[in-house]
C-alpha cells in the first residue's frame, strides 16, 4: 500500500496565521488543508516554521477573541446583543481561562492560606 502523500505546502504557516488570527482554532486548519488533525500535529514536529505559526497563531487568535469581549461589553445592546456567557465559555475552553486558580507549593501540595479576623474584615468589608 502506498504512503499518503503529505499535503503540506511552503505557504502553510503563513495561512496558519491568517486563519488562526480570524479565530479559528488550529484543529479546524486541518480542514483547510484537506487532511486530518493528527497530520498536522506531524507537521509541528516536523517542520519548525510551522510549530512557530501555530504559536503565533494561538496567540493572535486569543487577541481577537479578548477584541470580540470588549467590543461586546461596549457595542452589545438590544441591536447588537452580546452574549457574554458564551463568550466566557469559548475563552474558557480555548484558552485555558478558569474561575479560580489552584496554588501549589514546591512540594506539589496545595497551598492553604490564612487570615487573620482582621485581614477576612479587610477583604469581605464590614457586613
């Protein structure tokens, strides 16, 4: 049986870029190319020019998705409705966002922190 023929091309990362930058995820770059994910996660291995438009990408994806959220927080309205939990749950899945942030120690163990009466009356405001 003969080997598939990879369908990468010399223009490849710079259409990574442009595509990711749109906000479109690197998975889906692999319908634009007309092969599978696991092709293209070869190509990272393979062609360092690649790994690098995949970082550059993921990043100027990110900034156009954090451009869409604050559009949204100043153009939403009854005309322009700006749906801001999904928005949250794209930013959240894609980029790694997260309610709250676990702190560990060198050890690997959690972190536990306390506060004094004082410093909880200083934080939580006097109720």
């Amino acid at each position: 049986m003969a080997r598939p023929v990879s369908k990468y091309t010399g223009d490849a990362p710079q259409r990574l870029v442009k595509h990711m930058e749109e906000g479109f995820s690197f998975e889906s770059f692999a319908g634009v190319m007309g092969c599978s994910r696991a092709c293209i996660y070869k190509w990272i291995d393979k062609y360092p020019e690649f790994k690098e438009a995949r970082e550059i990408g993921s990043v100027k994806s990110q900034l156009m998705w954090e451009k869409a959220g604050i559009d949204g927080l100043y153009q939403g309205g009854k005309d322009n409705p700006f749906n801001a939990t999904v928005w949250v749950f794209n930013m959240k899945n894609r980029f790694g966002w997260r309610d709250k942030q676990e702190m560990t120690g060198k050890d690997g163990e959690s972190l536990k922190i306390v506060l004094s009466k004082e410093q909880e009356d200083l934080i939580m405001g006097d109720e």
